[in-house]
C-alpha cells in the first residue's frame, strides 16, 4: 500500500466506508468548562464511539479495503488498548482472523474488551512493557508467519480513517467559527487526520497538539526536526504513551500544527476526577488530554469557540484509587513522609493530637521495619484539605522537632516506598 501523505479525499472516501460501522459521535457545549475557561468549550466525544475510542475509524478503513488475498492470510496488529478494540471489532465485522499484541501492564479492562469485540475472530498476546514492545513482537509475527500488519498510525488509510472525526465536527458545529481545536497525541494519527480536513475546510482554526509529559515524543521530533525514539517514557497514559510517532503523522505535524503542550500526569488524573464529578464523564487517562490542556491557554481562549476531542474512555474502574491519588499529590493535597518518632511514651499520640490540625488527616501509616517497631522510622502518608495547609504542617513539625524525610519531592524514595 501506499506511504503518501493523507488526503481529504482520502478522508471523503473513508467516510463512505465507515457509514453505518462507527457511531457519529456527539459534539456538545460543555457548560462547566466554558465557565471555568470563559470560553465556548465543545467535547467531541469519541468516547462515546462504539469501541469507546475514536480507533475503529482508521483499523476498519485500513482492514475494509484489503485485497481478498490479503485478507485470507489475517492481520495483524499492535496496541495499548484501544487500536486494538477497533482491530479486533473490524475482524469480527469482516469475518477475518487477527492477532493482537498488546504490552503486558495494559489494563485488564481493556484486554477482556478485546476479547469481547473480537470474538472468536482474535487471539491476544501479551508481551513486552510498552507499546514499542509489543509492536518489535508483532512485526516478528509477521515476518514468520506472513500476515498483514495493520498499524495503529502510520498509514495513509489510516489516517484519513481517523479524520472523519474532522467531517463530523465541522458538520456539527454548522456556521460557528472554530477557534482552537485541541487534539491528544500518541502516535499522531487522529491529529494528522484533523489537520489535513482542517488545513482545506477550516484553515482559521488554530490546531494544538497535546502530549503527556512523560512521553513528548511529537513535541522532541519537531523541536529537532527529525523522528526522535524516546529511550524512556511513563506509560500512565497508557493510550498515548509511545516511544516514536509515525512518520507520515510527523511529516504533516511539523508543517501545520499550532502549537503542542506537555501535560503532567498529575493534572490528566486530576481532570478525570473533575470530569467525573461535574458531568458524569468517565475518561481514560489520554482522552482527558485534550481538556488537562485548557488551562494552559486560558488568556488566548477567552471568549472563543473551543473544540476538544475526547480520544476514548476506556478506563479500568480498578485504577481509579491511582488516579484519584496521583491527582492529590500533583495537587499538593497528599503528603509522604518517614517519620522517627522519639522512643517514649505518647510521642505519637502528641504527633496526633498537637502536628496535626483539623485540615489533616493520616491516610497511611506503617513501620518501615520488621522488627524493633518502636524504635524504627514510619511510613505516614497525609492528606490535606487544602494546598496551603503544608506550609503550617511543616511549620508544626519543627515546633515539636519531629524528626522527618520529605517524600513527595525525592523520586528515588517516593517510588522505592509508596
């Protein structure tokens, strides 16, 4: 197949092949960020798609127009979750066998969903620690096996799959001007799709691109102009956390899009929670990217017609306690620390009742030894009703000469202990 760039014909067409296979999604107002940002800020809401992510776009597009040949020897195809589901839901769709390869910390949400979608049409295997992983494992397969990779990016047919997400949006909005279009990024794919449909149909509206800060592997690319391999990143957001973005999403990124923020994983977790408990919303970490990044163009959005596309919503609800405490802790509101309480009687108690205010509460407590517990440092974790109570907290530790280690800020102690 074809390594051309994306067109929106391209996209045109793929429209017609996904009539009637993927869901055309909601594009609504979204009251309480508008009034947070005092913007018009429009959710598009590919969560709400019928594998809950935006993927079966480009895996049906791409799959849909094989060759009959190509289609007897099965496919193929690498993913952290959500490219999967859409692989697996067209195989099932096409009657095609497929094999998926998936890393193995992906969550369990998203492997039995696979299985669910794909039926008897697709096998999983688990293998490696990233997406980057699994993919080396995939292309392996292929090789020894002689099957058709579908990948989760870097084609043309897959790109413009992913870009009626584009149509649907400028359909939606009808004569309303768009100002800003927010778009997470993983490999590039969707983001390379909407700014060929935009740059034709839309070319006012100003296209920000939206990483995790633990894998800015776009935002590295452009900045030395050239694919860049990230040699480590942070899978937490685990949709859009890859090593290496596709070479044609690169090519089409570097010339058009506006402007990329790095989201800390903190912010994304906080913004699920806050997604959650204002509208019921119940994001994956990488579809909240696109909403984390409001804030960072709060001055230039006022007042505008905002878009942010909500890539998925496959979160697994086991990973809600991780995420709720990453969010207080990026928020300031959670605290570590090891503590040595003196070796008399009642220091703990006046830690308790004289450190600690009606604002604090012990959300952890353990002896970090196996013996000699009273004579050995603590692990106490404390959570805060507000972000400035620390200073007072610390204040009072002092008083009292509490002799203690800060956590929070020591990435070596904080991840060996917590």
């Amino acid at each position: 197949m074809t390594k051309s760039l994306p067109t929106t014909k391209g996209i045109l067409q793929a429209k017609n092949h996904l009539e009637g296979i993927s869901e055309i999604t909601p594009l609504k107002l979204n009251q309480s960020l508008s009034d947070a940002i005092d913007a018009n800020v429009y959710l598009k809401r590919e969560d709400l798609q019928i594998v809950r992510s935006y993927k079966i776009r480009g895996a049906y597009n791409f799959i849909s127009q094989l060759t009959a040949s190509e289609k007897k020897k099965g496919v193929v195809c690498a993913s952290a979750g959500n490219h999967a589901q859409g692989f697996a839901y067209s195989c099932h769709l096409l009657k095609i066998k497929g094999t998926v390869f998936m890393p193995a910390p992906t969550p369990r949400q998203k492997v039995e969903a696979v299985h669910r979608v794909g039926k008897e049409y697709v096998n999983i295997v688990l293998s490696g620690d990233t997406y980057d992983d699994a993919k080396s494992a995939a292309l392996r397969y292929i090789e020894q096996h002689n099957k058709i990779f579908v990948p989760p990016f870097d084609h043309k047919l897959i790109i413009e799959g992913q870009g009626t997400v584009g149509i649907e949006i400028l359909n939606q909005i009808g004569k309303k001007k768009i100002d800003y279009l927010f778009v997470p990024i993983g490999g590039g794919g969707l983001c390379a799709g909407l700014i060929t449909y935009f740059k034709e149909f839309s070319p006012q509206t100003k296209i920000i691109g939206v990483e995790p800060m633990g894998a800015p592997s776009m935002k590295e690319s452009i900045a030395k102009n050239k694919i860049t391999t990230l040699q480590k990143i942070d899978n937490f957001v685990d949709g859009a956390a890859v090593k290496q973005v596709g070479h044609l999403p690169f090519e089409v990124c570097k010339s058009y899009l506006e402007d990329i923020v790095l989201i800390p994983e903190g912010r994304v977790c906080t913004k699920i929670m806050q997604m959650y408990n204002s509208d019921a919303i119940v994001l994956e970490p990488a579809g909240a990217l696109s909403i984390a990044a409001l804030d960072y163009y709060k001055e230039k959005i006022k007042g505008k017609n905002v878009v942010c596309v909500i890539s998925g919503g496959n979160n697994d609800i086991e990973r809600m306690p991780d995420i709720k405490e990453r969010s207080l802790i990026f928020e300031g509101l959670k605290h570590f620390f090891i503590i040595k309480f003196p070796q008399r009687a009642g220091a703990l108690k006046q830690f308790v009742s004289k450190v600690l205010s009606a604002n604090e509460d012990i959300t952890l407590f353990e002896y970090t030894k196996k013996n000699s517990k009273e004579s050995g440092p603590a692990l106490v974790g404390i959570e805060l009703k507000q972000k400035e109570d620390y200073e007072l907290l610390i204040k009072r530790m002092k008083k009292y000469k509490v002799d203690y280690v800060p956590l929070n800020d020591n990435p070596m102690l904080f991840n060996f202990l917590i």
